[in-house]
C-alpha cells in the first residue's frame, strides 16, 4: 500500500474511495476509541488519503473529546475478511505498529499506534501531518535535499533494525495473540535461484557456470538464517517513507515481518529496486547510504563494523536482490523498446551492471563475467544503450 499525504487538498472526502468507506472507517474509528478510553470521541471532517492496498486510509479531526488526544488522527480499516491461509494485512500492521509502540518514542520509526480493534478491523494512528514523502523529494528539483532525505531514510531504516533485533518472538507472540498466521520465510529467493539460470538461458542465451548459481543458492541460505534478524517493512517504496523534521518514519506494514536485515540493506545498493519506476541515485550516494545504516546497527550487530565483513554480506545480498528482481521482471518484457517498458530494461541492464562492478570489486571474477555478459545481453535485446536515468531531483 502507499499512502500520500503531502499532496493531499482541503476537500473533506478525496476521490480515491467512495464516500460509504470514509464513513465506516470513521465510524469504525469512533468506536475504537470509545472502547480504548471509555468515552465518547467524536471525529469531524474526514479526508481520505488514497491509500492503493486493502485498507481505507482517512486522515479525520478530533473535534472532540474529554482525553488528551492529537488534533488530527488517521484511521486504517481494513472492510474485508482476510483470505484464509494466507497472510492477513490488517494482523501484520496492526502487530507491526504494536512492536514499536513499545518501544521508547525515540526509537519508534513510524507514527504511534492509539488504538486498534480485530473485530473492526481498525487501526487509529498519530497523525505525523502533511510532511513530504521520500518520493516527493527525490522527484522534486533540490538536490541537498533530497540527498539529506535520502540519508535520513538510511539512517532510519538502521535503526528501525536496531531497535527490533532480537525481538522476533515477540513479533510472533503478537501476531498469534491477534489471530494471524506465523509464516515461515518467503521462499520466493530460493525459488528464484534455482529457475534463473534457465530464465536467462532460453530468453538472453547466456549461460550460468556452476560457481555463480552456488554462490546465489547460498545467498539465499544465507538470508534465510537466524543471524542479524531484524523488523522489516517489506515494502520501501519512496511513498511509504515521511521525511519529518525528526527523520524519514515509515508508513506501511501491511507486510511487514522479521527477516534477515541485510535483505533490507540491499535496497541501499539497489534504492528502491522493487518499486514501480525505480529509477537511479548519483555515484557515491548508495555508498553514504550505507554507512548511515551501518552507524546505526554497529553497535547492535558488531561484526558489521569489519569494512570487509560488511562488503561480503553486502555482495550476496545485493546479488540475491538482483537474481530476484530478474526472476519477477525478465518474463514480463518483450524484445525492443516497448511503450511502457523501457524503464524497466533500463533499470535491469543497469542493476547487473551494478552487480558486476561490486563483483569485481570483491575479486568474484566468475560473478562479474556472468554479470557483465548478462547486461550486456539485455541491452542487445532491449536496446541498445540502455541505461537509468537519475531520480529528477539529481538531473
């Protein structure tokens, strides 16, 4: 789900959902908190926030209350039953928001959660107001700032890391109290890497020597193991990100989970690689991301310390997001450059590329050769000259 409050208006229902669904997310809402405080709390001029998931997202106005509560409140409802057997969106953000409303408020990197009903299928947030999104500042035209968000958002994900090591029974405590199902890991990486190769053979015609296939199985052990586990969003999508004047605080976590951390630290090699329209970060930028994240988990996790250990863990996480990345692109895309496409060849021509310039880097000369001949393939078929363009905000 994303969710945009910054370019929200002062109209009392947006476009985004029909007027019924406001209402019982108020109404909903209203109830929730009646049940949390035990009295009435009377909530005015809806605006709905056009969230793209499951839920109903409203931005609404105390008007009043005998309690001490925020002015605005933004509700989360979820009207449909989960589907059985799999993963409910409303358990997981509602546990999600639980896990950091018990933390100390310096350390919880999202809005704080006020009240919430299984019944209702409702979620009452604090409302961190009309702040920008990550994605309205690397699409505006200030390059400072963008950069400043862009550090800050490394800076919070480090954190977010730090604060939830170690508390993945806890997670799952909570999600079962709730009634959600306790998944095991998403097996999606190793599904991946056991069909890539053959991926990459039938439609680019390159092969994958036996040395690079076992090193991307292993990645994909390696972050299913039960070392450097931490909370995760899932989804780091720029729009689910707020730059606040205390720092970028995450939105979404209708995914949310705990996985291996250096999953997530992938993303600062390859920013927003999962998103629709990714698009590219200047030279140098991911490399300051990464010792914003790693300033914060060092003292969580502190073998990340080691510059070497760092960049090894880093290699495979960055080459199992990349393997994963193909394995859910490269079947969708048809020869040449199609309407609607080509940000997306760009994007994989230029992440192997990335791959292989990190490879080479740690001496994995089997990997780079393989990544190299697997860019230079799609630039042939999608191409040519392919490349991605920078985010608008580094243009």
């Amino acid at each position: 789900m994303t969710v945009d409050t910054s370019s929200a208006d002062d109209s009392t229902v947006g476009a985004g959902a029909e007027a019924f669904a406001v209402e019982a997310a108020v109404a909903a809402g209203e109830s929730v908190l009646a049940r949390r405080f035990g009295s009435a709390i009377i909530l005015v001029d809806p605006e709905d926030l056009a969230g793209t998931g499951p839920a109903t997202v409203v931005r609404a106005r105390v008007a009043s209350s005998p309690f001490s509560l925020p002015k605005t409140l933004v509700i989360k409802h979820y009207p449909l039953p989960p589907t059985p057997g799999e993963s409910d969106p409303f358990a997981q953000e509602a546990v999600s928001y639980q896990l950091f409303t018990a933390l100390a408020p310096e350390e919880r990197m999202c809005p704080e959660l006020l009240a919430h009903d299984a019944r209702h299928r409702v979620l009452v947030l604090d409302d961190l107001g009309r702040a920008p999104t990550l994605r309205d500042k690397l699409w505006s035209a200030e390059a400072r700032a963008a950069e400043r968000a862009l550090i800050s958002w490394a800076r919070s994900l480090g954190r977010l890391h730090a604060s939830t090591a170690s508390r993945e029974a806890d997670f799952n405590a909570l999600l079962r109290r709730l009634g959600g199902p306790v998944k095991g890991e998403d097996t999606t990486p190793v599904v991946a890497c056991a069909q890539v190769p053959a991926m990459l053979e039938e439609i680019l015609g390159v092969l994958t020597p036996d040395s690079v296939r076992q090193r991307a199985e292993s990645s994909a052990e390696h972050a299913r193991s039960a070392s450097y586990r931490a909370f995760s969003p899932i989804d780091l999508a720029p729009d689910n990100n707020l730059v606040t004047s205390s720092g970028v605080r995450f939105l979404d976590f209708e995914r949310g989970r705990v996985r291996n951390a250096l999953v997530d630290a992938a993303y600062l090699r390859l920013p927003f690689a999962s998103s629709r329209n990714a698009l590219a970060l200047p030279a140098g930028m991911s490399e300051a991301m990464v010792a914003a994240w790693r300033a914060e988990v060092a003292g969580v996790w502190p073998a990340l310390a080691d510059d070497y250990v760092l960049a090894d863990y880093l290699m495979d996480s960055q080459l199992l997001l990349v393997w994963t990345v193909t394995w859910e692109m490269l079947p969708r895309l048809k020869p040449g450059r199609g309407a609607g496409q080509t940000s997306t060849q760009a994007a994989l021509v230029t992440w192997w590329r990335e791959l292989a310039k990190h490879a080479t880097r740690a001496k994995l000369d089997d990997v780079a050769e393989h990544s190299n001949a697997v860019s230079a393939a799609l630039d042939e078929r999608y191409g040519p000259g392919l490349d991605l363009a920078l985010y608008p905000a580094f243009r």
